[in-house]
C-alpha cells in the first residue's frame, strides 16, 4: 500500500535571523534587554509591523478525541457507503453548504462561520497531535503517545496571550476547563502543550474541574479555608507584602518575586467580588442555561462567555471526561455521535456564537472549534467505528474579523486529503494568533532568557476581511 503523502511543517527561521528581528522590535519597543522587556509594547511594536487581528480575546473549544470529518463538516454523499456513513447533508445558511443533518442548531448560523476542510498532519498519536494542535508547534517528541507534558513544550495559545496580553483585573489571565485533556488508552496520559511550557509555571492555565452543571458545582480555589474569614487574608497578605520589602532590600530574587506575584493573584482572586460573580453560573437566567445545554459541556461554554466578557484573554474548553473515549470513535462511530457528541456540541457553539452576537462581542472575540486529527474514511465493518487519521480533517473559526460563509480548502472525493490550500495544525493556531493581532512569528523568552518562536505556521489570511 502507497504511503500517504506527509504534511510538510513550516520549517524553522535561521537563529541569527530572529535574534536581529527580536532585536529590532526591542528597539522599537523602547526596552534594552529581554530581562526588562515590556511585554505590551514589543506586541504594540510587532503589531504595527504587520499584525491585523482585531479579537481582544478568544474561546478554543478542543474537540478531544478527534471528530470525524466525513460525519460532521465534510460529508461525501457520493462517496461508496462504506465510506459515507449513515448520516445525510442539510442545508445551511451558507449557499451550497451542506453540513450533518444532527448540526440542527448551527446550520443556520454558518454563515458567520469558516470551514476549514483541508486541516492535515502526518501525526496519527493523540498526545503529540494535541501539543501541535494548542500551541502551534510541533511537539518535543513526535508520533507520541507516551511523552506527557514537559518544560520543553510550547507554551498553550493561552499561555502566550497570559505573557502579553494578562487581564487587567484579579481574573485569571488563562483559564481551561473542565479538566486538562487526558486520555486512558495512551502511556503518557496527559496530552502535553496544555500548559505554560518553556514560558514557566506561572503561565499555567486556571484549572475549573468538576461539572459546571453539577447543583453544587463551585470554584475551590475562590473558597476561604476553614477559620480563615476575610478579615484574616488581609492580615496575612499584608504580612506576606512586608516579609517580601525586608527580603528585596538584601538580595533580589527572582524565583521568590515570581511565587510572590502568584500569592498575590491568588488574594485578588479570593478578595475580588467581581471574580466571585464572573465564575458564578447562578447569575444567568434559567433561560440561557438552557439555551447552551443542561450538560457538562454547554454549561462549560457559557461559563467560558461568562469569562471572557470579564476580561479573560483566553478560555480553552476541553471536550470533558465522558467516561466515552470523546470524539476517539474507533466503535459505535454513529450512535455516539448522533446520540452523545453532536448534539450538546450543535446546541454549545449554536448558543455562543448568538450570544456573542447579541452581546455585539462577536466581532472582537474569536471562537475555533477543533480536535486533533479526524478519522480515516474507510468505516471498520465489525464495530462501525472509524480510526485515527491525520490526513485530512476539519476545523471552524468565527469572530474576531474572520470572513462568515467562508470554506477554505478541499478535500478529495474521499475526505482522505487535501485536494488543494493545505493547512497544518500549526497554521490554524497561526490564524487565531493572527485574530488577536499577535505576529505568529513573535519570538518569547524562555526562562533562560533565549528568544524562542511561539508559532510555526502561516495564517490563512484570505479568512480575513
């Protein structure tokens, strides 16, 4: 059997080459060294050298697992049966569109969305495939699904945004939920590029467990400690401040200032009323409730709105622990999408991207729905499941300046690959980089102060406009 065609990444820029660019834009930026970076005025600088975003913020909703794209985007009607499936096209609000029949909810509103149908890698393992897939970066060990997160990885997309762009209030820079995507069936357990990566620690994501559905479902972290009022944390944060004064007038310290900046956040966050109502899902009406869906996943998404029109740069979504493999359909490829997968994510994005419209948040706020592979065309015959399969697959944008209505790239007759305008996962992240006016080849400072590239790939720019 012919090897499939391999999906070349963008290959990496000479050192010489970033370190005069990195150079440049510090001039520009006013700073001296990478150790006294301003952060905000390199990415003001870098902007007016070609960023062209407008998004103040983003919500990444991760398809763990790997939807299939024959079933849900990139239907094939004339495809044999034994690669078309069982689900039937309808039409949409974009002329000549024809999306699954179970997407009930968002037809109607594609025409504020693009389609992606010609996603490819080479890269059939969840865990490495995931790193690509959040970072924009091929991941430290390649075809892996036994290396879980390390120093090495590149920062998550929210970790970046958390490094240039951290929310001005006590709210949290970078939050995901409901869990850190993890999956049984794979040695290293834990997908890397979820968080801060060579950025550091303090870059990690918020972590928001748990069912947002749950009656009881509450945020520990906002919990004041048995025997610990309000009164008490003020104390105690003023001792911390003072205890860090006598401590900076002997020696400096970075690694103390930096958990001394984490304490801090954590008292805002605790102290910070408007962080309480943020994370509070109790202040929407019972009617938006639903309008998103009573289940783990919707209830996650409107908390993600709720998050973002606070000022949260970026809330990544996870598809969550359905004790169901997630989107990894290798049996039951129908049922489990027509019954359990389909439908809470139809109602979930439908509602978000009226929501945001309503709230004339749209325009500024970029929405990408994603996984990390889709699934090979041929349908197992003993078990009516599909298997991984790179090649070809799918992924959505809207918001945040990208053109409605727009289907960018094609795939062959068999959705196996791309027919013309391939994308790398990394030129999808590039995108969303592109949406918040962030130059997707910015390079960071690693905790060694050495300029690393955050992003491989090319935006899509014919999305824009």
């Amino acid at each position: 059997m012919a090897q499939p065609p391999v999906a070349h990444a963008a290959p990496c820029h000479d050192f010489r080459r970033n370190w005069r660019t990195s150079r440049r834009a510090l001039l520009q930026a006013g700073a001296v060294s990478w150790l006294g970076l301003s952060l905000p005025r390199l990415l003001a600088a870098q902007q007016q050298a070609g960023g062209t975003g407008n998004a103040k913020r983003c919500i990444l909703l991760f398809m763990w697992g790997g939807p299939s794209q024959l079933d849900t985007f990139d239907m094939k009607p004339h495809a044999p049966a034994e690669i078309r499936g069982d689900f039937q096209g309808i039409d949409t609000s974009t002329p000549g569109l024809k999306i699954c029949e179970h997407f009930q909810r968002l037809a109607p509103l594609m025409d504020r969305v693009a389609l992606v149908r010609s996603l490819t890698h080479n890269d059939p393992a969840h865990l490495s495939s995931a790193h690509a897939t959040l970072t924009g970066h091929r991941a430290p060990v390649l075809f892996s699904d036994a290396d879980p997160p390390s120093s090495k990885d590149t920062p998550h997309l929210g970790s970046v945004m958390a490094k240039l762009r951290p929310a001005s209030s006590a709210l949290p820079s970078f939050v995901t939920l409901p869990w850190l995507a993890y999956h049984p069936a794979a040695p290293g357990g834990q997908a890397p590029g979820q968080h801060g990566g060579w950025l550091g620690k303090q870059y990690d994501p918020m972590l928001l467990g748990g069912d947002p559905n749950a009656e009881q479902w509450g945020v520990p972290e906002l919990q004041l400690r048995d025997g610990v009022d309000l009164g008490r944390l003020e104390q105690r944060k003023s001792l911390l401040n003072h205890l860090a004064q006598e401590r900076d007038r002997f020696a400096a310290n970075t690694t103390a200032a930096t958990m001394d900046g984490l304490r801090a956040k954590a008292c805002e966050l605790l102290l910070s009323s408007r962080t309480h109502e943020a994370f509070d899902l109790s202040q929407e009406t019972a009617a938006t409730r639903e309008r998103y869906g009573r289940n783990t996943h919707g209830q996650c998404v409107l908390l993600a709105r709720r998050l973002v029109e606070q000022g949260v740069p970026l809330v990544s979504v996870n598809w969550h622990n359905d004790g169901h493999n997630f989107w990894d359909t290798h049996g039951n490829n129908f049922n489990r999408l027509k019954n359990d997968l389909i439908p809470p994510a139809d109602q979930a994005l439908a509602a978000l991207l009226t929501d945001l419209e309503e709230r004339g948040m749209l325009e500024d706020t970029i929405v990408a729905w994603v996984g990390e592979f889709g699934r090979r065309p041929q349908i197992t015959a003993n078990n009516a499941g599909r298997e991984h399969w790179p090649f070809c697959y799918v992924g959505l944008l809207a918001g945040g300046g990208i053109r409605g209505g727009a289907i960018y790239g094609e795939s062959d007759n068999r959705a196996a690959y791309p027919a013309r305008d391939p994308v790398t996962p990394q030129d999808f992240a590039a995108t969303i980089y592109q949406a918040l006016g962030v130059p997707p080849d910015i390079t960071l400072p690693d905790q060694l102060g050495r300029p690393l590239r955050v992003c491989e790939g090319t935006p899509i720019s014919a999305l824009f406009g």
